[in-house]
C-alpha cells in the first residue's frame, strides 16, 4: 500500500499539478488499487475524474469508463490529453476509420483509458474486440442513470452488469467496478449497488452534498412579465456565464428571444433542435461566445463549464434531485455562484396535474419533496441537505430563506375555510371544481357561470368575501404544495387529502413566509439583501490545498488574455487550458523559470513543458512594466 500512495502522489503531482488530495479521493483511490469495488457520491467539483484517472494510470491494461454523454466524454479525453494522458472515445459521432485509429491505439499500448456509452455494450462486435485486452478496471459515471429511483433513469445503464458478466466470462476474471455520482438518495445508493452487484466487501465513500460556494434563492415573481425583469435584474448590465432552465420548449424560445430583444448574449437550447445546431450552441456557450443560454433540461449532464456564476429556473422541478444537479452546474470551479428557483402556484397546479395522470406513487413522492424546498420558512440548503439523508446542526446563514426578515403569515383559519369549500363542493354537487371556481365561491363572486349552476348555494360562498380572488388562489396552491390538497385528473380538479381531512380535527397551524419584495423596492435595499461575504474555504476546502487571493488584478487579467490565444489556438475552453484558481495562483506567485512554473496550482508536467515559456514571458513583461 505505500508503494501505491507514493504513486498516487507522484500522478497527482506531475500530471495535474496538484500537491493533495481532496476530502475521500485518497481513499477511493486506495479502495480500487486493492481490487475492491467502491461507491463514490461525491458533490460536483469534488474531483470524482481523478479518482478514476488515477487507477487507471496505475494499474495494468485497459480502464473502461461509462459515461453517458458525447459531449461530457469528449471534454474529458481533450482534458486527459492535455494533461499528457492518452485516451480515447468511442461513440456513434466517429467515422469508421476513426474507430479503426482506436482500435490500433489500443493494441499498440497507446491508449490507456476509453470512454464508451452504455448503448456500445450491447454490441456484440464490441465485447469480442474488447475481451482481447487485460481490462482491469471498470468506471460507471452519473451512476444514478443505472436506478429506477433515481431522477434520471437511462435504461441503456441497465445492460451494464450483463457487459461486466460476459466479459469477465471471457477474460477469466472480474474486473474491479467503481461507481461514481453527484446526487443520490439512500435509495439510489442501495439500487447502484445491487444493480451493479458489487462486491459483498465494496467500499462506499459518501462525501456532504454541500456546495458551500452556492447561493440558494426561492422567489416568487407574480406572472411572466415580472420574471423576465427579475431576472434583467440578476443578470446585471454585463452578466456572467448564466444558464436559464425553462420546462417547455415554447418557454425557452420566448425567455431566449426576449433576452435578445433586450440586448443580451443569449441564445437557447433544446432537444428539438437539429444535433448540428445543437453542438454548435453548446460549444458557443462552453467557449465563451454566449453569455446567457435558456435550454430545457436537455442542456444536462454534459455541461462542463466551471465558471457559470448562476443557474436560474423559471419553474420548478419534478424532484429535488433534478433541481439540485441542474442548480450544481453552477459554480463548479468553487467561486461564489447563484441558483435561484421561481416558483409558483400555477407551477403547482401543473404539476400535480401532470404526476396524478401518470399515477406514478414515486413521481408524487418526488414532487411533494421539490415543493416542500419552495414552501419551507427553513434554511433551503438544509431543506436539500437532509432530503439525501444528511445531518445538518444548524442553518446554512446564507440562503435568501436565512436572510430573509419578512414576517410569516398565520394562514390557520383562511386554511380551514378553503378545506371546507372543496369538502361542501364536493358533498353538494357529486364532483370536484378546479383551483379558479373553489376562489370564486369563497370569494362570493356574481359570475354568470357560478350563479347558474347555483354555486352560491354552499354554505361556503362568499366566507372570504374579504380576500382577493389572486390572494386566495395563492393560499390554495400553498394547501396544495403543503399536501392538504391534491390536483386530480385531466381537469385539475382539488380534493382533499388525508392530512385535509386531518385538518379539520387537529386544526395545526398553518403558515406562509412572505417572500421579500423585488423590483424597485429589493434593488432600494441591495441584492440578496446585503448578503454577506463568507469565506469559501471555511466549508469548501475539503483538504483541498489553499490558495492565496493577494494578486494583482492586471496582471491576472494579461494571464487570461493569453490563455485566451492559447485556447484559440488549440480549439479548445480557455478553462482548458488553466483553470482560474491556477491563474490565480500564476498571478500571486509570478514564475519566471521553467522550474517556478511547474510549481503552480494545477500545473503538471506537460503543461509546464507546453506553456511554461509563453507564459513567463507575460510575466516577465508585466513585472518589467511594473518596477
């Protein structure tokens, strides 16, 4: 073993340029040179790739990693690649000779790692070619797409243990599995585990979901109209990379066009477009080109971007799960970033409307969750924290929920006359009646559609005669997320649920939070209401080396400007090339040598054989401007 973690230091070292390991790499790692399965839940930006890439340079033969996206494998192998490493992808994008090229790498010895998509490991061809190989090592990515429970199931994971049983017929032995991803409940952890049937002495290494550098925000923006000026009002005069997820299509179009029409670097994304345009958006967005997308969830898993400062979703999602992955894609490189979530009652309605004709029992269990997070008057980050199964002691402090100071509204009666409308409904007429006709009656509206079908007859008309229709509506749609109402049916009817039914016995309070005001009077008061500034590293370091933040910012600025050529000039994210933290680091430590250079943050020996002269040039330059 102390062969081994010298030898994972060294990689560590002279391939990526790091001096430690993170919190739980060292340990998986460790798990997979032993020749154990593992399990790693690890939140994004953790470094999962690493506890990977590693063993694979470490071990014998041929590590296979299953991953589910073109996009997401080809940034992996141009990240591999330029850290000296040679891998390779195999996808349904490539030419026959391409694959052909692979395939001679591979028998050559030249190819270490390659990415395949589960759909490959059906191919009959494909296991014959890859049982000729020692291949030691198995790698499954975004392994929650292998459960049912989970948020993103792919049915093409599930062919994976058949792949791993043939081939391990074929070659003599089984190789060692590992299973990483960023979102799973205890659930989807037992389901990888069994679907994959690891190995009964596997090891399982399960980090904090938490993402200390992300702003969790819930607001409630009245109609379309006030959602595109709040998020105008986010996105600032010269917004930072920034993904708007919408649900349809149809909204992702409208939201993108009108962002243009304001003068933004938008553009949008979704499945109905052709895969050309596609990969041509994504690449804009993924190079800088394109400051804001608008993508339906579509725009997933293969978003490698680590400098995108917010992700805002126009609506809610069907589970906490999707919410919280889509929201992770911000922030990745571990800087301050955004998410915020607009919710809304006709939000609420829609998609309880949608699960109940599906009669999906798991579906509903995963929406009454994501509508738990926009109702709670809790700390949002511990809202998500404890749905994975995770302990919290105490508020996050820093969540629009912990810095909010708005006062909260015992709605108990207003609750109660609501319950009773939908019962009397029910019970005078035989049938139920949708959100807008329950509001009419308890406002005692004089409609023509209410008065001819003697709605004014139940005792509950006109008992909140005080109330606006739109006032009642939201106290509805706030029963209907709270779980005392359900919406039924293709007509989105409301009936009452047990715990309405309860309601009426043990009267428990009930109350709302009211979400701060926007517009004129938030932006009198400041964004994110004087949120203040927390050190990242205090939660986030997670035995990460720290970095300083004493640089000069011109000289930062001339390093990105060169990374910039350097990208162009190879076609690839500047990101690519270095990240910011080692740019960072390059500005505060100003090398001047081939040997100071290799001593930076996130620089290993390749890239210090690459871009050591190009770069210590614009050092040397600022430094002699500057004396």
């Amino acid at each position: 073993m102390e062969s081994s973690m010298q030898a994972k230091e060294q990689i560590l070292k002279d391939v990526y340029g790091y001096t430690s390991f993170r919190q739980g790499q060292a340990e998986i790692i460790d798990t997979i040179i032993e020749g154990r399965d593992v399990l790693a839940i690890m939140p994004t930006s953790a470094g999962k790739s690493l506890c990977y890439q590693i063993p694979a340079l470490m071990l014998p033969g041929i590590t296979l990693v299953i991953s589910p996206l073109i996009s997401l494998m080809k940034d992996q192998v141009d990240s591999l690649r330029g850290n000296g490493i040679q891998a390779s992808f195999l996808n349904s994008t490539l030419a026959e000779d391409e694959v052909r090229a692979i395939y001679q790498s591979l028998r050559a010895g030249a190819t270490r790692i390659l990415y395949v998509a589960p759909e490959r490991l059906t191919n009959a061809d494909f296991l014959d070619f890859i049982a000729s190989f020692p291949v030691s090592f198995i790698s499954v990515d975004e392994a929650h797409c292998i459960s049912s429970w989970g948020h993103d199931f792919r049915p093409a994971y599930r062919s994976i243990l058949g792949f791993i049983e043939a081939l391990s017929a074929r070659i003599g032995y089984r190789p060692r599995i590992a299973a990483f991803t960023g979102t799973a409940t205890k659930e989807v952890q037992k389901d990888i585990v069994q679907q994959l049937n690891m190995s009964a002495n596997h090891g399982e290494v399960v980090l904090s979901f938490d993402r200390p550098n992300l702003y969790f925000a819930v607001e409630e923006p009245r109609s379309g109209a006030e959602k595109l000026a709040r998020i105008k009002e986010l996105l600032g005069p010269n917004p930072e990379p920034t993904i708007i997820y919408c649900r349809t299509r149809r909204a992702v179009e409208s939201v993108a066009a009108k962002l243009q029409k304001a003068g933004y670097n938008a553009d949008f994304y979704h499945a109905g477009l052709e895969p050309d345009e596609r990969s041509r958006i994504q690449d804009a967005f993924q190079y800088g080109e394109v400051d804001v997308m608008v993508a339906t969830n579509a725009f997933g898993m293969g978003i490698d971007k680590p400098d995108v400062r917010q992700v805002i979703h126009y609506g809610i999602s069907d589970s906490l799960e999707a919410y919280y992955q889509e929201a992770g894609r911000a922030g990745r490189d571990g800087q301050k970033s955004r998410c915020t979530l607009f919710y809304s009652g006709a939000d609420v309605v829609d998609a309880k409307r949608r699960i109940s004709m599906e009669n999906d029992p798991l579906a509903a269990s995963k929406l009454d969750a994501m509508l738990r997070y926009t109702q709670t008057a809790g700390c949002l980050r511990r809202c998500i924290l404890e749905y994975f199964g995770e302990e919290t002691r105490e508020d996050c402090g820093d969540c629009s929920n912990c810095l909010d100071e708005g006062e909260r509204i015992d709605i108990s009666l207003e609750s109660r006359k609501i319950l009773a409308c939908v019962y009397r409904i029910k019970e005078r007429f035989g049938y139920s009646v949708g959100v807008g006709k329950v509001a009419a009656v308890l406002k005692g509206s004089t409609a023509a559609d209410i008065l001819s079908k003697h709605f004014d007859e139940v005792s509950t008309y006109g008992i909140m005669s005080e109330e606006s229709e739109a006032t009642i509506r939201q106290y509805i749609q706030v029963l209907v997320a709270s779980g005392y109402l359900q919406v039924s049916g293709e007509y989105a009817v409301l009936e009452l649920t047990p715990r309405g039914y309860e309601q009426f016995s043990v009267r428990a309070p009930i109350k709302i939070r009211k979400r701060p005001e926007r517009g004129a009077a938030a932006a009198s008061r400041g964004e994110h209401r004087e949120r203040p500034e927390r050190s990242i590293g205090a939660r986030a370091k997670s035995g990460a080396e720290e970095l300083t933040s004493d640089y000069p910012e011109s000289l930062y600025d001339a390093l990105r400007a060169k990374r910039l050529e350097a990208a162009r000039e190879v076609g690839r994210p500047a990101f690519m090339i270095f990240s910011d933290k080692t740019l960072q680091d390059m500005a505060a430590r100003q090398p001047l040598t081939e040997a100071e250079f290799s001593e930076v943050y996130g620089v290993g020996a390749q890239k210090t054989k690459q871009y050591a002269a190009a770069f210590t040039a614009v050092v040397a330059e600022w430094k002699h401007e500057n004396e």
